[in-house]
C-alpha cells in the first residue's frame, strides 16, 4: 500500500543520523527531509492511481496551492503530519490522505509509520483500523458520553492557551471529572474514532490538510469534527488553507456539545 511505502521512507528517516536536522519554511514551521521523501512518494503514486485526480500535499508548490480553488474532487494530504513530533523523537506523528469531493471529506486515511497501523473512513460506509502485513482489520466506533464518569479530552501537549482552559473549566463546572490525554499529530482522530476517547477542542491554528482524514475517519466512525458555528467543516471554500478553531467529538448527539457550542456563540 502507498502509505505504508511512505510511512518507510518516514522510518528510515527517523532511525538515521541527522534526523533531527530541518530547515524553516516561510510559516516558521520544520521541514526535514522525511516529509519531502514521503511528499514525493504519496504524489507520484497518487497520481499513478488517479491521474484524473489533482493533488495538494502540504509540500505542493505555490501554483499548485493558488489552482487549487477550481479542483471539486481532489486528493488532500500530509505527508508527515507531526513534524514537530517528528524532531523531538517522541514517535507521535501520521501520514494524512484524505479524497476531498463539494468541499467535504468522503474518505481518510490516518497511517502510522511506527506500528503500520492504518485508520480508514469512509463515511456512511464503514470506519476500520487495519494491522499486520495481511492488513487484518477491525471495525471502529465511537463510544457514548456515559453518566458519572470521566469525560477524556484529547489534546496536544503543544497547544495550550486560556481559551482551550475556559473550555475545560466550563466543562469541568458542568461535567465534573475531567481526564486529559495528550497526544501528537493526527492521533487525537484515531484515539477518538477507536472509541478512546470523547472530545478534542481545538483553538490554535491548522490547516485543511491536518484534519480532513480525520474528519473523514471520525465521521465514518460515528463522530463529528464541528466549527464553532455548529456546522461540519468544509474544504476549498475559503482563500487561507487555515482550518477555523473545532471541536471534534465522539458522542455529537449528547446535549452538552450544544451548550458548550451555544457558549462559544456568546
């Protein structure tokens, strides 16, 4: 499979002298060379499977990026999400391919370079984690919010901030126990959509091409990744590849989300 093609070249990276070494793009963000080895691999095989299919990869050029506006299907992809993770070697970093069709995601693909393990959502279809070199699967669903337990946020070590603890603060107030979990990359996605964990708020900034397979895997899961005006997020709407702040939850049919929407509103 192409992403376990890319999740080796990501590997042999990781294990070699110089991993650490990167250059800074125009964003201030690392660039090593991991993700331009996986870039060049996921492009060139995508564009083998589909050449009818445009491609906008986080490593594309500045053409690619600005032509992207008159694409309605194209492929959507980070070929090293965690980049980050990636340089402080703590293993928490993902391949993202999401299919982006009328700006939503209709399939994602979370690959994990370190265990091999593969997310897969195709939402309304099904949501599955496969494993092994035979790719064994299992099917993957989100847990309910349950009465009088913990409610697990997922959350980057990363990104903190006084809007994120005004969030769990009021949570805490209208919830009670809280358990935070912090993870890397698109993980968070995984964790949620294996029944893991309920609830992943994010308010600092990302970008289409980090959450679009998780979406696609949470959706298919039974999940939601919702701006903080209620509504799904979109795709190639906008001018800016920056997601808006979301909130991505398991269980989206619990009344609190509306409350907690209704207070980010205010």
């Amino acid at each position: 499979m192409l992403c376990r093609q890319a999740g080796q070249a990501i590997c042999d990276h990781y294990h070699a002298p110089g991993a650490d070494q990167y250059r800074s793009k125009g964003d201030e963000s690392p660039l090593t060379q991991a993700d331009i080895a996986s870039h060049h691999i996921l492009a060139d095989g995508l564009a083998e499977i589909t050449p009818d299919l445009p491609i906008l990869s986080e490593e594309s050029s500045e053409e690619d990026k600005a032509r992207r506006r008159e694409w309605p299907v194209y492929w959507l992809v980070d070929p090293l999400d965690g980049t980050k993770e990636f340089l402080a070697r703590t293993g928490e970093f993902t391949v993202n391919i999401a299919l982006i069709e009328d700006h939503s995601p209709v399939l994602g693909l979370i690959y994990l370079p370190l265990t091999g393990d593969a997310y897969l959502g195709i939402p309304g279809e099904f949501a599955r984690r496969y494993q092994g070199p035979d790719w064994r699967y299992s099917e993957l669903a989100t847990r309910p919010l349950a009465e009088g337990e913990a409610m697990t946020i997922l959350a980057s070590r990363r990104h903190r901030g006084p809007r994120l603890q005004s969030s769990l603060d009021w949570l805490e107030q209208e919830w009670g126990d809280l358990e935070r979990d912090n993870s890397g990359s698109a993980l968070k996605f995984c964790q949620l959509s294996a029944g893991e964990g309920d609830f992943y708020p994010r308010y600092s900034p990302c970008c289409e091409w980090d959450t679009a397979a998780g979406q696609a895997l949470l959706e298919a899961a039974g999940g939601a990744l919702l701006g903080l005006d209620g509504e799904p997020l979109q795709y190639n709407r906008r001018d800016t590849l920056l997601s808006p702040h979301f909130l991505a939850i398991a269980d989206p049919t619990h009344a609190i989300w509306q409350q907690l929407l209704s207070r980010e509103a205010n």
